[in-house]
C-alpha cells in the first residue's frame, strides 16, 4: 500500500466520521424535548414537646420518613382525580398517567434533616408547577389529618394521668384549705404559742 492510497484512506475514514456526527447531533437536535422542573420546599415545624413522641425515626431526615407516603396512592390518587391536573402533558394519556407521575416525581433533603424538596418534571413548564403544588397540597392535607389523629389518640392515652393530677390537686387544694381553718381556730396561751400542735391537728 503506497503512501497516497494510506493518505486517502484516511481521509475518507475521517470524512465518514464527520457525517456520522453531524448526522447523529442532527438526530439529537431534532428529537430533543425539553423538560422542566418545578420544585417546593417543606420544612418541618418541630415541637420540641411532642415531637418525640411523633418520631418514629428521629435520627432520619425529614425526606426518608416522609417518602413512603409521599408515593403513597393517599397522596397521589387525589392528584390523578384532579380535572385541572390531568390536563399536564405527562398526565394526559390515563394508561400512562400514574408511572409517569410516579416517574417524575422525586423528594431529595434540602440542606437539613428538617427540610426536604418535592420536585416535578414536565416537558410544560405550567404542568410542571400545576402537578407540583397539586402533589405538594394532597400531601399537606393527608399529613394534617395523620397529625391530628395523633394527637387525638395522644390525648385518650393522656386522659387517665391527667384525671389522676387533677385529682391531687383537689386533694391538695382542700389540705390547703383545712390547715388555713385550723390556723384560724387555733388556742394560744399566754406567751402567744398555740396550745394544740398544728400537725397534730391536721392528722
């Protein structure tokens, strides 16, 4: 093989190569759909009283234990009922609607354990932002109710203890309430000192 046909060869390699990469960032450029990301931040209003007793997994960032019922069909049912959602362009086809929505939709932490990230992607901006607060509002709604059910139960579970203090303090109140009588009924003698000892009295 001479030198000039090696030249060309190489040439027409490098010619190939070039239409190749042109043809396919052709492709690339003509087939590529934009997509866009809406995103909300939730931070977690902690009681430092309650909280405890509301941490299943204190030590896990706010995004791991919320995630479960963020994917949960309570959360993600009410959005796919939604008339004004399902009109978001990944949300349109209903045999497609629910892994889309399951596929777009991710919860990251945002910077601490108590905040976290509900984000949304849609080739739309608009859906994106619409399915986003949609998701973000059932959450909140089915979380309030979760959270008032706890407290609900917390406050049966505290009812007994709670009868048992009010009841001391009755107790203690009419203690208070004898001794101040005996105190006033008191026999003194002459030097001023009273002649019943007082704990005596109350016994």
């Amino acid at each position: 093989m001479t030198r000039k046909s090696r030249l060309l060869r190489l040439l027409m390699t490098f010619v190939c190569s070039l239409v190749f990469v042109v043809a396919a960032g052709w492709i690339a450029l003509w087939t590529f759909q934009p997509v866009y990301q809406a995103t909300c931040i939730l931070e977690e209003n902690t009681d430092f009283l309650l909280q405890p007793l509301f941490a299943d997994r204190p030590l896990e960032s706010l995004a791991v234990r919320e995630r479960e019922i963020l994917f949960n069909p309570i959360v993600l049912d009410p959005v796919l009922s939604d008339p004004s959602i399902r009109d978001a362009v990944s949300l349109s086809n209903p045999e497609t609607a629910e892994p889309n929505l399951r596929r777009n939709l991710s919860i990251e932490s945002a910077g601490s354990r108590s905040r976290m990230t509900i984000s949304y992607i849609d080739p739309d901006p608009t859906s994106a932002a619409t399915v986003c607060n949609g998701i973000t509002e059932s959450y909140l709604r089915q979380r309030n109710f979760l959270h008032a059910a706890r407290i609900s139960n917390l406050e049966r579970v505290l009812e007994p203890e709670i009868a048992r203090v009010e009841q001391r303090v009755e107790e203690a109140t009419r203690r208070v309430e004898k001794l101040r009588n005996m105190t006033d009924l008191a026999e003194f003698d002459l030097t001023g000192n009273p002649l019943p000892r007082l704990k005596d009295k109350i016994i």
